[in-house]
C-alpha cells in the first residue's frame, strides 16, 4: 500500500491541530457550563436551606421551653421530632401539624442541640453524633448508609418576656438547630449533566473533526495548487536550460573532435556559443525578474509614471523589430494625463513585452495597434494584434511560466516562456487587471486595467 504525500500528511496534521484547538475549546466550554450549572445548582439547595432553617426558627423562638433539655414540654412542642433516649419510629404519614413536619424526611433531618452541642432531639433518620458544639454554619454530613448532607447549622434562640410592662423583650441563646438536606438528588443530577456534557462534547468533537478535515482541504487547495505550480515550474525550468547547456556542450563537443583549421568554421561555433549564451542569459535574467516580482515590493520605489510616455517611448524603440517583422505599428488615443503610481522601469518591461509577443504572433502585412485612454479611476492599454490568434484553452494558461501557444516559432524568436508570466507578475504588483481576447483564429487582444495616481484622477474630475 503507497504511503501518503507530503500534502495529504500535511492535511492530515493541519485538521489534527484544527480538531484539538476545537476540542480544547469545546472542552473547556463544556466544563465551564457544566461548573455553572451545579454551582446554581449548589445555590439554590444552599437558599432553600436558609430560608427553611429561618422559618423553623422564627416559628420555634416564641414556644421553647425554658430549658434544652429532652422533656414532655419539648416534645409537646415538636411533635415530629423525636427525644433522645426514645424510640423514634419513621411518621407513617407526611401530612402534619405542625410547621417543622413540612420537611420531607427522605430529603431533609432536623436536630436540636443544647449551648454544649449535646443532642437532645432529632427527626427520624438523621444522623447521631457524639456531644461537641457546632462548627462551621455549612458542613457535610454521611448519614446512614453513607449518604451525604448538607448540614446548616444556627443558633436557636427562645423568646424572654420582660418582668416589668414597657421593656423591650430580650432573646436569649437557647441551643442550636441542625437541618440537613439530602445531596442524593443533586448527586443524581451532576451525573446526569456530566454524561450529557461528556456526550455533547463528543458529538461536537466528531462533526468538529469532519468540519477540521473539510477545513484543512479548504486551506490546502492553494497550497496544493502552488505545489504543483512549482513542481511544474521546477520540470519547466529544467529542460528550458538544459536545451541551450545541451547545444553548447555539443557544439564544443564537436569542434573538439573536428579541430578545424577553418577561420569560418571557428566562426560559426562561436556564433552558436555565443547565442545559447545569451539565451541562457535571458532566461536567467528573467527568472531572477520573476523571483522578485512575486517577492515583498518596496514602496519607496513607487513614483507617478506617465503610461503615455511609456508607450510612444517604445513604440520607437520596438520599430525597428516591427519592421524586420513587417509589421505596422499604430497608437490610438494616449492621454498624457494617465499617471500611474508605480516602478517605471516594471512598466515599462510590462508595455515591451505585449508589443514585443504582439510583433512575433502576427504574421507580415499584419498590424499591432496600442491603445491608451482613460475608464473613470483607471488607465486602459490595450494591445491589439492581427495574428494567429490563442485558442479557448491557451487563454485559460497563456500567463503560466514557460507555456507557450506556439513553441517553435517563439524559440526561433528567441524567447524563454516567461513574458506574459512577468506581465501578469508586475500588473499585480501595481494592484491592476490583465485580460486576453481571442477567437482563437485570428487576432488577440491583451486588456491592462492600471489604477491611476489621484492627482491624474482629480484632473480628470476637474474636466
């Protein structure tokens, strides 16, 4: 069985580090949520607590009797409670008297202790504990069958009448009164909300993981795309310079082997040396012009440029190929006003180039026409040539590194693939637009969409 690319590895690790910063995150979330809800959980069981023991106590203050101690008296007064010594059979009923059997037993116990903590009455069930004063208001208690508690704890006060009408009345520190509420149900329900998050969390986990690999493709594609840009670039590269090192290495080959005495011989190989040679210089030349178009651009170097200029400067310069070619070259409109903001010398590699594969593709008696005029914010070149046109397919790759639609007559003009590729390169490094038109027979027409320098555009308004 093959072993995966370098690519799909490289998916591979990419979701595998979407999925675990997901999965951190859910994680996380899921046990926040799960921390708030039974802290309002806790809370809640914490008021019903306080509320129940303040309302005990509000009701018992007034009938206490004097001393705490297990009595008739005191067992008059709670008669759901039972004293310490006596059976304490559980109620055979929950419907009461009196206020303090509101208490479920089965979630709730209730104890009454002396000022020692002695315990001198309790309801059926709660737990039994040596004599010791209470401690902390809140406490956890293991009740029978090691059931869990939580225990409030407050002082019990009993209601003192004054000896002599009009005095205040007086409270005095009668004991301490217990209530104890059952965690089973809250136990139950953490469970409930643990499984239930630990549940969600993995479900979100899986779609998380379907959605990291989907993602990891997503952010794969142009590197994968650029991969195999550069592999081919890379293929492309190789046998272009392996071409002009072949013919040189065969032609020294050759005049090693045949030692001519012959001058014109001796001529001849150097003519052909010294072509590859610039051949290989050019294509050098450009790779490196490539390699920087496509690197950080410096913004110092940007000043305004007169696209106008540009063109009629090389349409003189270019006339003399034009005319070897037999071809006509012819300028309509040209502004002087279209300023871009840009790399002079780019621009004008950018203009050369679409003259100079215009003047190859077409054909003698042909015609080349340039067109420059303005379109709202932006300059427009236009090349048009009466050639042999690019086919449907070509367009969709005329801008790739080294294609070309017709690569024996580009050799034989001496071009090294890359002139539309560093067209392309600097129309995006001046934040511009390149299209190409053609019916794939006869004639192209090359589109360059420049944004202009906002003194040319504030100009252009002004008109």
């Amino acid at each position: 069985m093959a072993s995966p690319g370098p690519m799909s590895r490289s998916r591979l690790r990419l979701a595998a580090v979407y999925l675990l910063v997901i999965g951190v995150i859910l994680y996380g979330a899921g046990l926040g949520m799960f921390g708030l809800l039974m802290r309002s959980n806790w809370s809640a069981l914490e008021r019903e607590v306080e509320t129940l023991a303040g309302t005990l106590h509000d009701s018992l203050k007034p009938l206490l009797p004097l001393e705490a101690r297990p009595s008739t008296q005191l067992a008059a007064v709670l008669p759901g409670l039972c004293l310490v010594g006596d059976p304490c059979p559980l109620p055979p009923s929950l419907v009461p008297r009196h206020a303090v059997s509101i208490t479920d037993p089965e979630r709730f116990y209730l104890r009454l202790l002396d000022p020692r903590g002695v315990l001198i009455a309790h309801s059926p069930g709660s737990p039994t504990t040596k004599a010791e004063r209470p401690g902390p208001a809140w406490s956890m208690v293991a009740g029978p069958g090691g059931e869990r508690f939580l225990q409030y704890s407050i002082h019990l006060h009993r209601s003192h009448t004054p000896a002599r009408a009009g005095a205040d009345p007086t409270e005095l520190n009668w004991g301490y009164l217990q209530i104890g509420r059952s965690l089973r149900g809250l136990d139950a329900e953490r469970e409930r909300l643990w499984w239930t998050t630990q549940t969600i969390v993995v479900l979100a986990l899986l779609v998380a993981g379907l959605a990291s690999w989907w993602l990891s493709g997503l952010a794969m594609g142009p590197l994968l795309a650029a991969y195999r840009q550069q592999e081919q670039f890379t293929a492309d590269a190789a046998h272009e310079l392996r071409a002009p090192l072949a013919n040189l290495l065969a032609v020294v080959e050759a005049h090693k082997s045949q030692l001519s005495a012959d001058p014109m011989a001796g001529e001849q190989t150097l003519a052909v040396v010294y072509k590859q040679g610039q051949r290989l210089s050019r294509l050098i030349t450009d790779l490196l012009l490539l390699a920087r178009l496509e690197g950080p651009e410096a913004a110092a170097a940007r000043q305004p440029c007169s696209l106008a200029q540009i063109v009629r400067d090389l349409l003189e310069e270019t006339s003399e190929a034009a005319s070897i070619a037999e071809v006509r070259l012819r300028l309509q409109g040209g502004d002087d006003n279209l300023n871009v903001l840009g790399v002079e010398l780019e621009l004008y590699r950018l203009v050369s180039n679409l003259l100079l594969n215009a003047i190859h593709y077409t054909l003698p008696g042909g015609e080349v026409v340039l067109s420059l005029r303005r379109d709202g914010s932006h300059g427009l070149l236009e090349v048009q040539d009466s050639g042999i046109g690019i086919t449907a397919a070509d367009q969709q790759r005329i801008f790739d590194r080294f294609f070309r639609s017709d690569p024996g007559r580009s050799r034989q003009q001496g071009g090294t693939g890359l002139g539309l590729s560093i067209v392309a390169a600097i129309v995006r490094r001046h934040r511009g637009a390149i299209t190409v038109r053609s019916d794939g027979h006869s004639g192209s027409r090359f589109t360059v969409t420049l944004p202009l320098e906002a003194s040319s555009q504030g100009l252009s308004a002004s008109r």
